[in-house]
C-alpha cells in the first residue's frame, strides 16, 4: 500500500471510530464551531462541523476534536438502480471543467439525512429474549436514528480528526 493508501486507511477508521462513538455510545455532540472549507475533487466546497465526541464513559469524558461533514451527497437518487456514474456537483463548472470559484458556495453538511428504508427487529419480540441483552440495548439506542427514512438516502456522514494535515482530507472518486 503506498502512502495515500495509508492516509485513506487512517481516514476510514477515524471515521469509523467516530461513527461508533456516536451511535453506539449514545454521545450528543457538542458543535464548537465551523470547518474551514474543504474542497473535494469533483464535487465542490464542503463546511462541516466541528465537535467532540464522547467516549460513552459520560459527559465529562470527551476524546479529540473531530470534524463532521454530514449528508454529503454521494450519488444521484435518481440513478441509484443505474451503473455508477458522475458524481453529484453542487457548484457550476466552467467551460474547461474545472469549478467555476466566483459563483460557488460551500455545502453546508451540518445535519443527517435521511436514513434507507429498513425495519429495524421489533423491540417487542426482542424482549422475549430472542436477541441478547446487549443487542437490545444497541437497537435502542439506534431506534432515534432510523425515524426519518427516505428512498433518496444516498448521503455520507464523514468524520475526521481536526486541524489535521491536510494528507489525510476527504477525497472523491478511486485511485
């Protein structure tokens, strides 16, 4: 694996510790302020948010700030039964391809969206020991988040370590 290899490695395990601290742990972030703008290859400016998440040993337990960049659009709704294509933009392009700078604004990823549809096991039935202690407890915790489902749930939730090198920064598309 080379070195950006190593820098997308980091990235999808900060993110997916982040994730998890928030979900499974329970945590309510805390939002201390603003991102500075990040550009992604292909689809524009980003701004997200940045908090601290808790590490589900209480509120006086907090780990490194973190920056969220939630509901970032990955594909259209409309193609996702059709082979992948463009990624969404949400900026004009010039006539070279490149972004048109003077006339695009960031996307502000400041709030979830919409989860797919799914029917979470029913609680009820859990409680007939079906499920363990521990996974009924998970899906609890978990039930908050699926209450707004949509079809058009093609968003991605990115977490990353703050004030960073920029190496290890959110890109767009494979390499």
């Amino acid at each position: 694996m080379g070195g950006g290899g190593t820098a997308t490695l980091a990235l999808v395990l900060v993110t997916t510790v982040a994730a998890v601290a928030v979900v499974a742990g329970g945590a309510r972030p805390e939002v201390l302020g603003y991102t500075d703008t990040v550009w992604l290859d292909r689809q524009g400016p980003l701004k997200g948010l940045v908090t601290t998440v808790g590490d589900g040993g209480g509120a006086d337990q907090r780990l490194d700030r973190v920056e969220m960049y939630l509901g970032v659009p990955y594909a259209a709704s409309q193609e996702r039964f059709m082979p992948p294509g463009e990624s969404p933009t949400w900026c004009p392009k010039a006539g070279d391809g490149s972004f048109d700078r003077t006339h695009c604004r960031p996307l502000r990823a400041e709030y979830l969206k919409p989860v797919c549809p799914q029917r979470p096991p029913d609680l009820l039935v859990a409680n007939n020991k079906r499920l363990s202690t521990v996974r009924q407890n998970y899906l609890r915790r978990l039930t908050p988040y699926l209450g707004n489902q949509s079809e058009d749930c093609l968003y991605l939730n990115i977490y990353a370590p703050h004030g960073k090198s920029s190496t290890v920064r959110p890109r767009s598309g494979c390499r």
